[in-house]
C-alpha cells in the first residue's frame, strides 16, 4: 500500500512538471514568435508601410503552422516522434525541483523595500493584462517561471503568495471565452505612480523558491 502511494506520487509529480513546463514552453513559444513579428516593423516608415514586415513575418508563421499541420494529418505515426520530443521540452523547461511550500512572508531582493517588491509586482500584472479584463493564473505563473521566476512554486502555493500580499484570486474568470481561477483587472489597486526599481521589476513577489 505504501509503495503504491509512493508510485501515486511520483506520477503526480511527474504530471504537475509536465503541465507547468508545457505552459511555460507555450508561453515561451509565443513571447519570441511575437518578438520576432514585431521585429519586422520598419521604424524609418509610417503607416502600412512600416507594418508589412510584421505582416509577412505573420503570415510565414500561420504558413508554418498549417504546413505542419498538413504533415501531421498526412503523416500520423510522426505524433510518436513530436510528442514525446515535446514532453521532453516540457520537463526540462519545467523547474526540477519538488514544488516547496510557499514561506509565510515573501523575501524581498537585497535593497528592496516591502513596498518597492509590492510595486513592481503590481506593475508587473498591470503589464500582463494589458488590455484585457484579467489574466488567468495558469498564464500568469507560466511567464513567470518561463523568465525564472518561481521556480519550484506551483500554482496552489503561487495563488497563496499572491492573495498575502493583498492581490485578489477570482475562482472563475472568465478571459478569452475561459473559465479560470484569475486576477480581475478591476480588483487590482491602481498602478503606481513610479516605477519600482529595475532590481526589484525583475524579480516579483519572490520567495524561497526562486531566490534558491
């Protein structure tokens, strides 16, 4: 009974690594294929001019994406190869530690105030909703640790840190037609009025775990 709890476990760690890391790589996957499209505008031209670069680099990736798909399609027995090759990616990105329990209070950087980590991570969500209504958790953990931050924390003890410091978890939000637990844009305090120092923008709400 006891080893099979144990395997029990194992696997469940296992799965947990492979969620986090498969968000992570996602999250990854898009930051640079945006950067990479955006990289296409030409600053010494205005209007759509100065887009078209933007807009060929956008169509090479929906043409890749589709050829790809096709091959797929065409090509069944390749998902043996891609997705392991992708669960591999998945492990490795994700943080190879043990998930820790999150401290009773976050540690902040070294010359860092309190109030300058609360700031920068209050900016640093304010960033990640953009325009939106509010952003789920999943993603908002997966840019984190995709920059290396968190690692180790997963999204229990995230959402725990998150809700000590006085930034409001919804259970279910609703965000690009999904239900999720995730910050509302109009629960959050109001942006503050100067940027907190760089130090301390690059490394939000740290804990034991990234500080490691």
């Amino acid at each position: 009974m006891k080893r099979a709890a144990v395997i029990w476990a194992a696997r469940t760690a296992t799965a947990q690594r492979l969620t986090v890391g498969s968000h992570a790589l996602i999250a990854r996957i898009g930051h640079r294929t945006a950067a990479w499209i955006r990289a296409g505008r030409r600053d010494d031209l205005t209007g759509l001019a100065a887009a078209l670069g933007c807009i060929a680099r956008a169509v090479l990736v929906a043409a890749g994406a589709y050829l790809l798909w096709r091959v797929i399609r065409a090509a069944p027995a390749l998902l043996w190869a891609l997705v392991p090759a992708w669960c591999w990616a998945a492990l490795r990105t994700a943080p190879r530690t043990a998930a820790e329990p999150a401290p009773e209070e976050p540690e902040q950087p070294p010359g860092s105030t309190p109030e300058e980590v609360y700031d920068a991570t209050l900016e640093w969500i304010h960033q990640q909703i953009a325009q939106r209504n509010g952003i789920h958790l999943f993603e908002l953990l997966s840019h984190a640790q995709a920059h290396g931050l968190f690692a180790g924390l997963d999204m229990p003890n995230f959402r725990a840190t998150l809700e000590r410091w006085q930034i409001p978890v919804r259970q279910q939000l609703k965000v690009s037609g999904r239900n999720r637990p995730g910050i509302h844009r109009d629960d959050l305090p109001p942006r503050p009025a100067q940027r907190a120092s760089p130090g301390a923008a690059q490394e939000p709400l740290p804990t034991r775990s990234t500080a490691a």
